[in-house]
C-alpha cells in the first residue's frame, strides 16, 4: 500500500496532470485502489465519501484490500 497525494489546485503541474490523464480523476477527493503490475484501478471512490460513515468506508476498503 503506498499513499500518494496531488495538489488539485494546481492542474498544469505535471503530477496533476499525468495522474488526471492515467486515471481519468474528474473531481476531488478521488481515492484509488490501483494493481500495481497493471495500472488497473480495481476500486474508486470519489466525493460521496463524504456522506459515508468511517467505519463502512474502512470496511469497504479492507475487503478491497483482501
């Protein structure tokens, strides 16, 4: 598991801009769960994570994991 981070309020950074074109982000906060052999996002989340409790987005989360 590696956390990664990207200042959205900067679009023509190149961090920005490579993850935005790879994963196709259309908002913020967007979390990924990605392969990483083969780039393939296996699970997406993005800002209906506010109105999610914690503890069912950890749950969510750990099963994806698994």
């Amino acid at each position: 598991f590696v956390p990664f981070k990207v200042n959205g309020t900067q679009p023509a950074s190149a961090p920005y801009a490579t993850i935005h074109k790879q994963f196709t982000i259309t908002g913020f906060p967007t979390y990924l769960v990605v392969d990483p052999t083969t780039n393939e996002i296996i699970k997406r989340w993005d800002s209906k994570i506010y109105n999610m409790d914690p503890a069912v987005f950890i749950e969510k989360l750990q099963k994806t994991l698994k």
